[in-house]
C-alpha cells in the first residue's frame, strides 16, 4: 500500500448469504437443507436467488428456470416476496446504524460501513464486524459474510473470501501481497469479458496487472484502465457514501406465458405503468425520461428511451410516452416474455474529525 497509516480508513462490507432463498428457507423449515429457487418455475421463468444446496448444482441468479431445472432436478421453485424482504433488510439496515451513520446500502442485502469513528466507541473493525454477524443471527436468524479492511475494494473481496457465514480481514499491511497473488476473476469490477481480454494480455492475476504500465491499461481498457491500475495496488479513494443519490426508478414483470398480441401488451404496459407511478409516489422521486425494456421469448432485449422537458409525474404523460414508443418497437419480431419500464434524468426528492489508526 502506498498510503500512509495515518490515513487509513475503516471499511466493513456486509453481504447476506443467498438472502432471499434464507429468508425463504427461515420462514419455511420445510425449505431448510433443500435445494430452493426463488422465482421462476418448472415452466419458464427466470431465478431471482438460489440457496447454497442448489448453487452446488451450479443454479445462479438470473438463469432461466428451465436450465436451473435441467441442471438440478430436485430444485424447489418458490415465489418471491419482496415485500417480506424488504422489510428484513430495513431491520438489518437498523443493526447497522446502531453503529454508524456512515452506511451505504448497495441492494437489499449488502452495503458498506465506515465504521472509523463509530457511535458505539469501538476500536476494532474486526469487533464491530462479529458484533453485526452475532446480532443479525440472533435476532433474525440469518447469516452474513463480513470483510474488512482500509477501502471498499478489499472489503468487498474481503467479504466473498470466506462465504457463506464468512467473516475475512485485509489489513493494510498485508493488502498488496493479497491483491497480487488474487487470480484477475476474483477482481470485484472486472467481469468474465474483461477478465477473458486481460488474459490476452497476459494478466492472470493482480501480480500480472500491477506490472502493466498505466498507458496500456488505458489503452486497452479505456477509462477503466486508472481503476484497475489502482486496484491492482490495493487502493481505493472512493467514500462510503450514505446519501448516494439513485439514478433511477424501475419496474419490470415476467409472463407466465409469452405475450403474442399487442392488445395485451398495451394492457400489461398499463398494469406495469400503475405499479411504477405508485412507486414513485411512494418515494417522491420523478424524472424526466422513460425507458421501455423488452425481453423477447429468446431473451434477446432491447430498451427505448423518450426524454420530456419536465419531470414526469401523471400516470397520464407515462401513458402517452409508452404508446409514442410503440411503434419503435418490432412486436413482430416475436413473442414477448418480459416487459419493464424505469424513469431516470431524475429529479430530486424534496425535501468532524476522524481518529484514524492503524489498529484493526
């Protein structure tokens, strides 16, 4: 590390295990020890979570359902309740803040916590850590993987190092060594198309990265390259950031069966439109384009987007931008399995010193 101790900071990233498949396994105990997925079904359909039984047959989120099932015979469809799961996550979420008010949610069950100063006078990292997995077992009877370290990059590393039930420290002292012998796939950031272009480069693990030059990086990778030069020698300046502002609001719906005529999809698109003026109600949040997302019955997709002057705020004006992008869109091309529609260009809702030390 090329930092200073003088300057580093204290990150926890905490990442529920498999969440909503355990909630669902929690709350059902004849789930416990199955292989469970949560959405789809046998038929057709698309998994939102699978529990660890299943992922052992290699079942993940957001693979079709009848592939999960073809890879996992026995595998247990269930419906999600994202309502339930929200709920659990603002109980988390209250864990969390007993500690800090520095916390970033980055979904339902992860987020990032700068617990350097900490309400509760702690020390150690590590202490708050153990503390928030003890407290989120006994009192929801769910597990989370901790990492900690000196920035959200190794936290979040750190927190996948050892699942489920995980509980990992990169300290400072020992984060370049770490961050060279890992193999360029367990980067968080460089995804299966990037880590397969940096092997032709000859970049198998952060060893390999951190020996490229900063002007071949960028010119291979574009902007990205200064990230993934940084990364490569365990730094990142990036802030946990509590009032990070959303950049959009969306819904979408999967068909149980595919959609072929476009009276239905008008009537669907409808339906889809209510759902998200509710939210966006419920949230105060409204922006000033909307985007259609189509997914056809061979998961090819395609998005439309129309932009307005004002922020759009009447389910009326959503309706008359969805039937002005209709004709954009190819409903001939073939049948339909998923509609989504999301608003973005938004705008906004109405409405000391750190002690910092080497000790983790």
């Amino acid at each position: 590390m090329q930092e200073s101790a003088s300057l580093y900071r204290k990150i926890i990233h905490v990442d529920m295990d498999a969440f909503y498949a355990s909630v669902e396994q929690r709350d059902f105990p004849e789930l416990r020890g199955k292989p469970v997925a949560v959405g789809g079904s046998r038929e057709r359909g698309v998994v939102a979570a699978a529990s660890y039984e299943a992922r052992k047959f290699g079942v993940y989120s957001a693979m079709p359902s009848v592939i999960a099932l073809r890879k996992c015979p026995d595998i247990i469809f269930v419906p999600h309740r994202f309502e339930v799961y929200k709920a659990v996550s603002r109980q988390i979420r209250e864990i969390f803040y007993e500690y800090t008010d520095l916390v970033e949610p980055l979904s339902l069950d992860e987020a990032y916590l700068d617990v350097t100063e900490n309400k509760k006078g702690m020390a150690l990292a590590t202490d708050i850590a153990k503390d928030i997995k003890a407290r989120i077992k006994a009192e929801l009877n769910l597990t989370a993987s901790t990492g900690i370290s000196c920035n959200k990059f190794l936290a979040k590393i750190a927190s996948d190092y050892d699942k489920p039930d995980g509980f990992y420290l990169i300290h400072p002292s020992r984060a370049e060594a770490f961050v060279e012998s890992l193999p360029i796939e367990k980067f968080h950031g460089i995804g299966r198309v990037t880590a397969a272009k940096m092997r032709n480069h000859g970049i198998s693990n952060g060893a390999e990265l951190k020996s490229q030059e900063l002007s071949d990086l960028l010119r291979w990778f574009g902007k990205a390259g200064s990230y993934y030069y940084k990364i490569a020698r365990g730094l990142d300046d990036r802030l946990v950031e509590p009032d990070r502002e959303r950049k959009s609001i969306s819904t979408e719906q999967t068909f149980d069966h595919d959609l072929s005529e476009k009276d239905e999809v008008r009537m669907y698109l409808k339906q889809i439109a209510d759902e998200l003026m509710r939210r966006m109600e419920r949230n105060r949040i409204y922006g000033r384009t909307l985007t259609m997302k189509v997914k056809f019955s061979d998961f090819h997709q395609i998005t439309r987007s129309r932009s307005v002057r004002h922020s759009i705020r009447k389910k009326t004006e959503l309706l008359k931008l969805i039937q002005e992008m209709l004709p954009d869109l190819n409903f001939n091309r073939q049948s339909i399995r998923l509609l989504g529609l999301g608003i973005s260009n938004l705008d906004r809702p109405d409405g000391g010193g750190i002690q910092l030390t080497l000790d983790f």
